[in-house]
C-alpha cells in the first residue's frame, strides 16, 4: 500500500488501464491504478470485441481507424498480449430504404479509404453461409472491421503500466473522495488514504456512483444486457473458420434496424 501518488485512477477497465499506461509510459508523475477487484476484472472483458468501422460521422470513423491502428500496434507498444482478427463483416438491409441508407454509406466508408463494397445476394451467402437471405434487399461488406479479444486489453495496459512504474492496487475500493477547499486532495480506501492532486474516475459503471461520493453529477445510466453461455454443440463450425476455410475474411454479420 502507498500512502501518496501524482495522479490516482479509479477503476481498471479499458479506460482507466490505459490511462495508467500513458500517463505511466511519460515517466513525469507517480500512478496509482486502484480496482475494488480484481485488476481488469469486471465490464471491460465482457464487451462484444467488435470493431465496427464505418460510422455515421466522418469524426466517428476516423477515431476508429485510430482505435484499429492502436490494436495493431498494441503487442508491440505494450509488450503484452492481444489476439485480434480482421474478419470483415456484412451488413445487411431487409427494406428498401435500408438499402438505399447503405449505397450512402458505401460512399461514406470509399471516401475515408475503407475496403466497402456491396454484394451480390449469392456472393453474401457465400462468405457465410449462415446469412439466409431470403427478404434481404442489399448486402455491404466491410473489410476493415475487426474482432479482439477484451479481456486481454484491459489487463495488458495494466501490466505496461506497471512495467513503466505505475502502482497496481488490486482488492482496493475507494470509499471516499477528499476534497479540501475545493482541491482534490486524495482518495480514502479500503486498505487506506493516499493522497493526491489529481483522481481519475474511470470506474465504468460505477462512475456515477463515484462522482456523486464528492457532489459531482455525471448524468451516466447502465444498461443491462444478457450474456448466454451455451455447451459446444457437435459439428458446428464457426463462420469465421468457414471464412478463413474458404479465403474470404468476412464472416461477421450485422444488419440495419
């Protein structure tokens, strides 16, 4: 346990991990990057892992480009692990002014330079079988789009983080923030107070919750969602190994409301 830090984070999730990672990796301040749990252990390992590249704005896409060049990148900048495919995807419209919503987002996509093109019915049900296309108006492929895995990013920045000498504090809940004539002064913990000038809230979907600790309100609401584990199930075969069995590289499929 520590007793004082530059800058403390609350919360070891993407966000608050890789906050700790680059403000660690500038070697200027001391870090302290507390988890109520365990590190990298609670929302951010159970997100989708789906990297979605064509948005609706221009702004949104080119911040996804960025975040796909920093998954690239990761293993080689933090020396720790990320398995990542790019496996395309298709998105697919069943009415007619959801197709005519993809022709503009063929533009969109060629004119930021993503690899978007649309597909025959024929040709989308090739690249996965699984998409029955029986009422589908239009299909677009998307080749660009990726799958990692979340549950190595959050720890991982952790880790580098720690290698570049911030302090991980594990099984440490903050339960109250100081704040001293207005200034933060620091955080009181489970295991502890440390002080310090400068707290993060990165606690996902906690933050509220520990904004409202020192009368700050951030207008966050959680949105629960349903996770179904299933038993493999005899001779089925994922549609990204059909993908990669057949040399196409798209196999994700999402489609329009």
């Amino acid at each position: 346990m520590i007793d004082s830090a530059d800058i403390v984070i609350i919360g070891s999730g993407g966000l608050g991990a890789a906050t700790a990672y680059y403000l660690a990796k500038r070697g200027t301040h001391r870090i302290a990057l507390l988890e109520r749990l365990e590190i990298g252990s609670q929302t951010s390992p159970r997100a989708a892992g789906m990297v979605n590249c064509l948005r609706k704005s221009d702004l949104m896409i080119e911040l996804i480009k960025r975040a796909v060049a920093g998954i690239r990148q990761f293993s080689a900048d933090t020396g720790q692990p990320l398995d990542w495919v790019q496996s395309g995807s298709l998105k697919v419209a069943r009415r007619r002014a959801d197709a005519e919503v993809i022709q503009e987002d063929i533009l969109r996509g060629r004119r930021h330079g993503l690899d978007v093109e649309e597909l025959s019915l024929d040709a989308a049900h090739r690249l996965n079988p699984s998409l029955q296309t029986t009422g589908v108006a239009a299909v677009m492929r998307i080749g660009d789009d990726m799958y990692f895995n979340p549950a190595q990013l959050a720890v991982g920045f952790a880790r580098a983080a720690q290698a570049n000498g911030a302090v991980l504090l594990p099984n440490t809940a903050v339960t109250c923030i100081l704040i001293a004539d207005g200034e933060v002064s620091g955080v009181d913990t489970t295991a502890g107070r440390i002080h310090a000038p400068i707290v993060v809230d990165a606690a996902g979907a906690w933050t509220r919750q520990v904004a409202e600790a020192c009368g700050i309100r951030v207008p966050l609401v959680t949105t629960a969602q349903q996770l179904f584990v299933t038993e493999p199930v005899p001779d089925a075969r994922c549609p990204s190994r059909l993908a990669d069995d057949q040399n196409h590289g798209c196999c994700g499929v999402h489609e329009t409301l």
